[in-house]
C-alpha cells in the first residue's frame, strides 16, 4: 500500500476506513529553519495534535507571589506527563499538592508576561541590584498586595518602571530581562523533540500584558521558531498597533528567518476595547488599509474560551440582530446586572466590573470585521479560534473538571477559595480549569503547527479532546458523510476552517461537518455528544445578524446528569457529521460561518468539590441555585468566510 494511502487510514475513525485510494494530494512542504529530523509521520491530510498555548510559570510575578514554584522547564516537562508540585510549600520550598497529567499533550507554550521579567528576578536573587529596594520587599511578602503594587503599573496612562528596582539608566532589569528570555528559550529548546519521532512540540513565548484602565487587552506572542528578538512590554509599547509593528519591524523584517503571531485573549474583559477597530487621527484611507492588513496577518487567532470565562457571545447586548442563543450564557460571570456599553467603552473589566460591549464577544468581533471590510477592502478581525487555560500554576493541560485544583498557587488552593468569591480579582466560582487548542497540520513540529494557525486550521474546546473538521465549498458534494474521502474531498473542492470561499455565481455554498468525542482517559470515556452547530454571522442594513442552525445531532435528546453523583443518562453519540447549505445565501453580502459542536450535560468543576466535602462542611455556593452545577462542554472551529468577490 502506498504511504498516502496509509496516512488516510490512519486519519478515518474506525468504520469508515477507505477500501481504496483515490489521487493524493500534493504534499505541502514544511520548511525547518531549525536542524532537526523530519518527522516520521507526516500527513498531507493533517492530523488533528492538541496543546496549551497560555501558561505561566514561576517567572510571571502574578504567579511566583502566589508561592507557585514550577519552572518553564517543569511545565513543559508536565505537558509530557511529568509530575509537579503546587503550594502550599515545605520547609524545602517544594510544592505539596502532586499533580500530573493523564494524557500528554503535543504541544505548548509558556507564556510567562513579558513585564516584570526583570523586576521578579531582582527581587528574589539576593545578589541583584534592587534586591533591597522598598518595592522588592513588598513584593516578597507576596498574596494580593505584592502583585496589584507591580500589575497596576499596567493599567497607567503613564506608566514608568520601578526605579529602586530599576534606575533610569537602564542598568539591572534589563540585564536581567535578558537572562530570563534566554532561560525561557532554553527551555523551550530543551523541551522540543527534534527526533523522527516528533513526540512534542515547544514554542517560545510571551504574553504582553496591557490592561488601560484595568481593561484586558493581553496577547500571547509565539514565534515559529528559535530566531526570536527581546520581549516587547507594555512599558516599550503600551498599545496593540505598537506592539504589531515592534514584532513587525524586530522579526518578521529582521531577515532571520523569524516569525510571529499574537492572540488577544480575555476580550470578556476588555470592557468593549479589544476588538474596537481604531487607527491613528487623520490617517488616509491606504494608511488604515495597511494598519488592517498588519492586524490581520499579525493576530489570525483568538482564544476564545479559557480559565476566565467564554469569549464566544452573550445574549442581550445592543446593537445586534437576531434571536437569543441559548448557549450563549455558558461560562459567564455570576453578577446580577451588566451594563451594556453600548457604542462607547468602559474600565475595570480585570475586576469583572463595569461596563460589558457586544465587541467583547468573538460572535460580534467577527460581524465588525465584515462591516470593515466592506468600507476598506480588508477585514482586520478575519480571525480563528483556539481556547486554553491560561493557567498560573504551569499546569498545561490541566483542564479535567473532576480534577480542578485553581489556576493561581495559593489564591485558590483551598475548596473554600475555590468555592469562593475570589481573591485579587473575581474568581473562586468564576473559574474553570479552561480549555485546549486543536490544530490541524501535517505533522508535529514547530513549523506545520505554526503554519496551520497562520492560515486559522484550528479549533479550541472547553476542555476535552473533541475532534471537529470543518470544509465548505460550492461543489461538495451532499452525500459527504457517507463518504470515507470526505476529508481528501473536503480539500480538493473547498476549504477547510478558517479559509475563504469562493462562490460561482448563482450558487450557495454547503458545508460538512464531522466531529468525534473525546475518547476518554483509560477506562473513563468521554461524554457523547449532543449536536453539532453552525453559526453564521452576515450584516443586514450594515448590522450585525447571527443565526444558529443545528445540522447533527439533537439538542433536545434529553439528555442529563445526577449532579449528586455525576452519572451522567441518556442519548448521545460517539460521533455527528451533516452537511448543511445556507438557505438564506445573498452573494453580495458577506458572511462568516462556524462550528459549535455540543457534549450532552456533566457535571461542573464545583459539583465534583461539592460532592467530596462531607454535607455538613458544604460552604454556601454548593448549594447555591445561582451557581451553576453542570456544564455543556464543547468546541469551536474557526470560521469559513465568504467575501463577495473573492
């Protein structure tokens, strides 16, 4: 049997492998810039590797105040099943809570924040210069008060470093700075399998942290391979369009062989900023079309759920067509009113107060992005989405609800902090052990994981590995899921999540969609699924419209969970496929179309907490009506756009 006919069989689920090969596909080239053996597996069909590309460690100064002490190379060595230790700390200042992943992942990132890199440093090494300074000292007390003296430098107009920790002339932090980037590339470096056998993938990163006005605007930054300039800061760069055209003009024109990407997380508390198009002050049409064109490329993806909270939709907000998504309020703050911003902005969205904007949800992102592209000639938000935990603990990965021990050291090591209100800002109930990435490449390795974001082939879950593949075309056929070529023909006659239609005139475009459930841990399956969703967003009168159309599956099936004791009953599936043809196609209008593929009800993170502390000891949210005690875990699959004209 030929090697392509192999790799298909590899990549159908069982039942529906193929009796015979049709014609390969042209096998894409993966460029390695860095030495390494090819990988053994490689398919030009993708394979689905799942991974965690937001995790912080003991170098991020939110998460060494909280007594965590996991380093980047621990973490990336839990990502590949390993052992670590959570605070509370012994006497030998090792962690006393074991933890350890049942499944390795493929791949991550350590995302510690690029501010402070330096300060952390200075105030924990003896040696250093600043190490005596007033600020270093409370820092060193740790909890809350250590990290809002350093983390609300982030949300000034003016913000200007520590200067007993750092002088104005630049000595000390920025030595220092250095030498922790290089120890985060190191570990990177050290954790990347470059063998054959491609077992793991490592990405060097960041994340830069601006917060105006306590409005989250952060992006993780990760680079495609080793050839990587300093970290850009919020003190360097205190705006997005900075922070693009820093790595713009110190990577990707830098002739090294650099590249780049950054993803914008947490636009739940962005207080209606992140996602608001804005260019400079009399800039001509051609200046906004470049500064379009720079956020398009620089930022194809967003992470869309993580431990903070779903980033999808929220029903009720202004400014938006169509009727209420009942599954918009999944992992939303508990507060009883939000106020809506409406066309404006608002602060202190870190605190999950003030005020909340349609443009905080992705659902509604991508609808601005439709109306940019018909007045400039370029959609700035054509995005993808990815989901991930955000963990504090370097715990990549992390994201079983019967499992879920906090997210940030000694802030939420407790069942009562967990169960709480939250402590620095909301969190406690709020939280959630987050979610994952999925990325569709031909193998696993820095580069074909790289260029599949680039061109958006992604999905993120809540959590499990539930695998979704997404195509859409004018000429696929209808008879698709029966099909044991639909993924070979899915690629020649459409394109797959995050690609762009091309429509003949006087045709609608249909899409397939095939998704598997999680597999399981050992002899613990995952849930069945319930329904597979398409969402399409389009602009009528120049305003956004979204509708929710099921195309598998049955969201009605019945389908629940004893939350006393987690067994979950009734109908589901092992696997959903459907195709489905817009009914409503109007060709001179454009569209975004995406997948939302749904689990049948289980329990939530607190239900297995609540359940295990003996009844008399239960604090009062376990048995609080408000608080929610299941979950619909789920996915998402970056959309497919139509652009009139493309």
């Amino acid at each position: 049997m030929s090697r392509h006919c192999s790799l298909r069989l590899l990549l159908l689920p069982v039942g529906l492998l193929a009796a015979s090969c049709a014609e390969p596909l042209a096998e894409p080239d993966v460029v390695y810039v860095e030495p390494r053996d090819p990988c053994a597996a490689h398919s030009p069909l993708r394979q689905a590797y799942f991974g965690d590309l937001h995790v912080h460690t003991s170098l991020s100064f939110d998460a060494y105040a909280f007594d965590v002490r996991v380093t980047p190379e621990q973490a990336y060595r839990f990502a590949q099943g390993e052992e670590i230790g959570l605070p509370p700390l012994d006497a030998m200042g090792q962690g006393t809570r074991k933890i350890r992943l049942g499944r390795p992942l493929d791949f991550a990132a350590v995302t510690d924040h690029s501010e402070f890199l330096g300060e952390v440093q200075a105030c924990i090494t003896p040696s250093a210069q600043g190490y005596g300074s007033l600020t270093c000292q409370r820092y060193r007390q740790g909890g809350n008060s250590a990290i809002t003296n350093l983390g609300f430098q982030l949300a000034l107009d003016n913000r200007q470093r520590f200067e007993d920790i750092c002088p104005p002339d630049g000595s000390g932090c920025a030595e220092l700075m250095s030498a922790t980037w290089s120890r985060l590339q190191a570990a990177a470096r050290s954790a990347y399998d470059k063998s054959a056998s491609c077992r793991f993938t490592s990405f060097v990163a960041y994340e830069y942290s601006s917060a105006p006005a306590l409005s989250t605007m952060h992006r993780n930054v990760i680079f495609r391979n080793d050839r990587v300039p300093l970290p850009v800061t919020n003190y360097e760069e205190p705006t997005p369009q900075g922070l693009w055209q820093a790595l713009d003009a110190a990577c990707r024109h830098a002739r090294t062989g650099c590249d780049v990407l950054a993803i914008p997380h947490n636009s739940n508390e962005s207080n209606g900023k992140m996602f608001r198009i804005e260019y400079p002050e009399g800039a001509s049409l051609d200046e906004q079309r470049k500064l379009a064109e720079l956020r398009r490329s620089m930022e194809p993806l967003f992470e869309v759920y993580q431990h903070k909270g779903d980033s999808e939709c929220r029903n009720g907000l202004s400014g938006v067509l169509g009727a209420p998504d009942e599954q918009c309020g999944f992992e939303k703050t508990l507060r009883k009113t939000v106020p809506d911003c409406g066309e404006g902005t608002g602060s202190s969205g870190v605190a999950r107060t003030g005020c909340v904007s349609r443009r905080d949800f992705v659902r509604n992102a991508l609808a601005e992005g439709l109306k940019e592209q018909q007045r400039l000639g370029v959609n700035p938000l054509q995005l993808g989405l990815i989901a991930s935990t955000d963990t504090h603990n370097g715990s990549p990965g992390y994201v079983d609800e019967s499992r879920f021990v906090g997210h940030r050291g000694l802030d939420d090591d407790t069942p009562d902090k967990q169960l709480g209100p939250g402590g620095i800002t909301i969190g406690g109930m709020e939280f959630s052990p987050g979610g994952l990435v999925g990325v569709w490449a031909e193998e696993n390795s820095r580069p074909a994981l790289f260029d599949a974001m680039k061109r958006r082939e992604t999905f993120g879950t809540s959590g499990p590995r539930i695998t979704v593949r997404f195509f859409g075309g004018a000429d696929l056929p209808s008879g698709l899921c029966s099909d044991p070529s639909l993924v070979e023909t899915g690629y020649q006659l459409g394109v797959p999540m995050g690609g762009t239609l091309s429509v003949p005139s006087g045709k609608a475009p249909r899409f397939v969609v095939q998704a598997f459930r999680d597999p399981g841990e050992g002899a613990q399956r995952g849930t069945p699924l319930q329904v597979v969703q398409i969402v399409k967003g389009t602009l009528v009168g120049g305003v956004a419209q979204t509708t929710v159309f099921d195309v598998a599956g049955d969201r009605k099936n019945g389908a629940s969970v004893d939350v006393a004791t987690c067994v979950r009953s009734g109908e589901g599936a092992d696997s959903l496929c459907g195709t489905w043809t817009d009914p409503s196609f109007d060709p001179s209008q454009p569209a975004f179309y995406y997948v939302r593929v749904l689990e049948n009800p289980s329990c939530r993170w607190n239900s297995y907490l609540c359940n295990a502390l003996p009844v008399g000891s239960r604090p009062a949210p376990c048995s609080d009506p408000d608080v929610p005690r299941t979950i619909q875990e789920r996915a998402w699959a970056s959309p497919i756009y139509y652009i009139p004209g493309s």
